[in-house]
C-alpha cells in the first residue's frame, strides 16, 4: 500500500491557506479503489488555531527559538566548550547573536516575540546558527511574520523518487506520471505511456518529455485531444503562475523560448497573461482502439519534494472510461496499443 501527501490550490474558500493565501487542501493519495484516512490535516503555512492572537503567535516564537537554540551544543556551532557547567544546554542567547552578526539586545528582543523590525537575511542567519531544516526555517519566518523563502527540497529527501514511483505504478491503470517545475516529465506508468503517448523524446539534449511543448507542438496530440482549445488557456495560465514563483529560474526561460519559437499560438496567449493556480483538468481523449476517454487530470504537490508534481488521471463516468483503461492495460490491450493518444 502506498499513502503520500500532496497538497492542492483549491478555487474554493477554505480555512487552510498556502504562503500566497490561496486556499489549500491536503490529501492522501491512495491507489484507485482503496480507501484511506479520513482525517489527514497540514499545511505549508502556518495558520493559527480559532481565536489565536498576536501574542500567542509570539509565544510559539519563543518556545521555537528556545528549543531550537537547546538542541545545538557550543562545538556545533564553533565555540570552544569551556568545560564549565551550563544552567541549561545548547548556546546562550548572546551566542546566537554573536554568532548571527546581530546585537544581543535585538535577539533578545526576537526570541521574546517584541515588534521588532526584521529581515530576511537576519531571520537567514538566526537560521544558519540553530541549524534549522528548510522546513524549520520557513516556520521562523512565519512565525516572525514574513513571508517564507520558496521550499527546497531537502537532501534526504532526495531519494523519495522510488516511492513515487510505486504511488505511479500502483494507480495503475489508470495513467499517472510525474513532472519537474519546468513540466518535463520524469516518470511515468506504463498506463501513461499506453494512453497518454509518455515516452523518451530523442530530439531534445535531456531525451525527456516536456508536457507544455508536447501540448502546443505535437501534432498528435493537437488531433486526438477533443479539449485542445478548452484546455490551452488553462495550460499557458497555469505554466505562467508557476514562472512568476522563480522569475529568474533559467529553466523556465529555456522551455519558454523553446515553445515560443514553435507555437505562436502560445505566443498569443502568453500575451494575455492569465494566471491560475494547478489543479484539475478534464480532457476528452480519443483512442483509435476504444475510442472517447474522458478522464480529469488532478495536479499535486509533495511539499517535501516542491521540485516534483504528480499528475493523477481518473476516469469520469463519460463513455465507460474506466473500463476502457483497465482493457487497454491488459495484455491484451497492450499487444493493440500501437498508436498512443497524447495527453
């Protein structure tokens, strides 16, 4: 059994909100047909419990601070040991700040939870003494009252591609893959390949697949999808709100100049500047084996991988899709699958 927690925008209000105060649901993730908790909560940013006030958000600074600054040892941090006994363990306040590059009296006063000016190079420093995680270092920015750094992917996490890659595998057969920020697609299920036409593209440096250049530019793709002109708005909107998060993330520019190059249609409604957050997307297919699928696309996040989205496609009740996918990734419908439908 695999369970992995995503989180997606919703276009709904919601009491759960991301860092750019759109509303936000967590999920758990289970393979098609299994059921699965009911009662799963997180979110990314912190959001105070019902009649919290300023001063109990400064109170959770404290205690944050005081526990974090107990966990880290003098030698950790460089100091000489001393070999003197310490009333209480880990570095003093005035270390930190010392260590920080701040002044004690303003430490002081940030660990006290005062209405204090800050920054976010000072709140990096405070962050590099008491050795926080990036997901620890965005809490303090939080807590501090800024708004947090983008996520970065943690180096043990990186090796969580394997579980994705049984969450893939084991939504079969239903297609599903896996897309990096710049929508070049990394993993994918055998159903993914069989329907959605996935596969190793020869023509680009990498060999991988990029989703938004196959949507604008793959003719096959333009000929079986049935919601092309529905969806290409939403497509161009979505890819631009995730460029506006990393303005100067040469990646992004790489696929926009690749894309621009061969679509103008792209060109004109990158144009428009439309903005919308991932989501869902229902896209009619049309197979030259079974015929009409129509399935919705669901895109996730894993925010201990925010480098990684997951692309989950279910089937609807419209033209006895599910069935359609389960024969197609039989074997007997694998020995007919010739002609792949791009998604």
């Amino acid at each position: 059994m695999v369970w992995v927690v995503v989180s997606i925008a919703m276009d709904r209000a919601s009491d759960v909100r991301n860092t750019r105060g759109e509303s936000e649901l967590m999920v758990v993730v289970a393979p098609p047909d299994t059921a699965g908790p009911s009662d799963t909560t997180g979110e990314e940013r912190y959001v105070p419990a019902a009649g919290e006030t300023k001063s109990e958000r400064r109170n959770e600074l404290r205690e944050f601070l005081m526990s974090r600054r107990a966990r880290v040892s003098p030698e950790e941090a460089g100091l000489p040991g001393g070999g003197g006994r310490r009333r209480t363990p880990g570095l003093r306040r005035e270390e930190v700040a010392v260590l920080a590059g701040v002044g004690a009296s303003w430490y002081q006063w940030l660990e006290q939870g005062r209405e204090i000016s800050v920054s976010p190079s000072v709140l990096d420093a405070v962050a590099r003494v008491l050795r926080l995680s990036d997901a620890e270092r965005r809490h303090l920015y939080l807590l501090a009252g800024m708004n947090p750094p983008a996520p970065e992917v943690a180096p043990e996490k990186r090796d969580m591609c394997d579980g994705l890659r049984r969450l893939i595998d084991t939504w079969m057969p239903y297609p599903a893959h896996i897309m990096d920020l710049y929508y070049n697609c990394v993993m994918y299920n055998d159903a993914a390949a069989i329907v959605l036409g996935m596969r190793s593209d020869p023509t680009r440096a990498d060999h991988t697949q990029n989703c938004l250049v196959d949507f604008f530019c793959d003719p096959l793709y333009r000929s079986r999808s049935h919601s092309w002109e529905r969806n290409a708005r939403t497509v161009v909107a979505q890819f631009r709100a995730a460029c506006a998060a990393r303005p100067d993330d040469e990646g992004f520019q790489e696929v926009l100049a690749e894309v621009s190059e061969r679509s103008p249609e792209f060109v004109r409604l990158w144009a428009e500047r439309d903005i919308e957050d991932q989501g869902q997307i229902r896209k009619e297919l049309e197979h030259p084996l079974v015929g009409l699928l129509v399935v919705e696309s669901t895109a996730m996040k894993v925010p201990a991988r925010p480098d990684l989205m997951v692309v989950l496609h279910t089937p609807l009740e419209e033209a006895n899709t599910a069935a359609k996918l389960e024969w197609l990734a039989s074997p007997e419908g694998r020995r007919g699958a010739m002609y792949p439908v791009a998604g």
